[in-house]
C-alpha cells in the first residue's frame, strides 16, 4: 500500500514539474514569449506543488504522531453551500443545474482549520 502511494505521489509531482518544465523550456527556446498572461498558469502549477509537498508533509507527520488536531463541533452546511456554488458554473456552462436541499444545520466533529 504504501508502495503505491509512493508511486501516486511522485506522478502526481511529476506533471506540475512537467508542466512547468515545458513552459519555461518553450519560452527560453523562443517558441513561446514570455507576457505577463503567462504568470497565472506558471503560479497555478507552483501553488498544486506547494499543495502536494504540504501533503506530503501532513501525512510525514501523521506517520510519527505529531500531528495536532482542535477537535470541535462545526456546523457543515456552509462548507457544503460552497462547494454546491464552486460547480454552478461549470454546470451552467453545459446546460446543467445543481440543487442542493439541505437542513438549516449539519454538525460533525472536526478541526476547523484547513487541511
């Protein structure tokens, strides 16, 4: 198990990387300009690195129990709402809908802070 995370690890590293490599290729090369457009795509594959190496840290931690959590009742519904509103768009953007029906409150136990 721990051999196939290893393994979804370093591809999931690997196309950022790649990614990045390639842009930075084709604009040293001169097949690409480099314009102040091409900045949020570059910072978009830095910030999915950034996200995986931090996961890589969290589950290093977790490994050796050193992990912290602030256990606390949270009220879910609010997560949910925008997660429901982070896909309108993209459902919009086919024809589509999405209804969400929820209760005024959902409680769960967890960290409120993000992972």
């Amino acid at each position: 198990m721990r051999r196939d995370l290893m393994a979804d690890i370093s591809h999931e590293l690997r196309t950022p990387l790649a990614v990045l490599r390639g842009e930075l290729e084709a604009i040293q090369d001169g097949v690409r300009r480099f314009t102040p457009e091409s900045i949020p795509s570059l910072q978009a594959e830095v910030a999915t690195l950034t996200k995986l190496v931090d996961d890589l840290h969290q589950l290093s931690m977790s490994d050796e129990g050193a992990l912290a959590y602030q256990k606390t009742s949270l009220d879910i519904i609010t997560l949910l709402e925008v997660a429901a509103g982070a896909f309108r768009e993209r459902f919009a953007s086919r024809q589509l809908s999405i209804q969400v029906s929820l209760p005024e409150q959902a409680m769960i136990f967890g960290d409120p802070r993000p992972a």
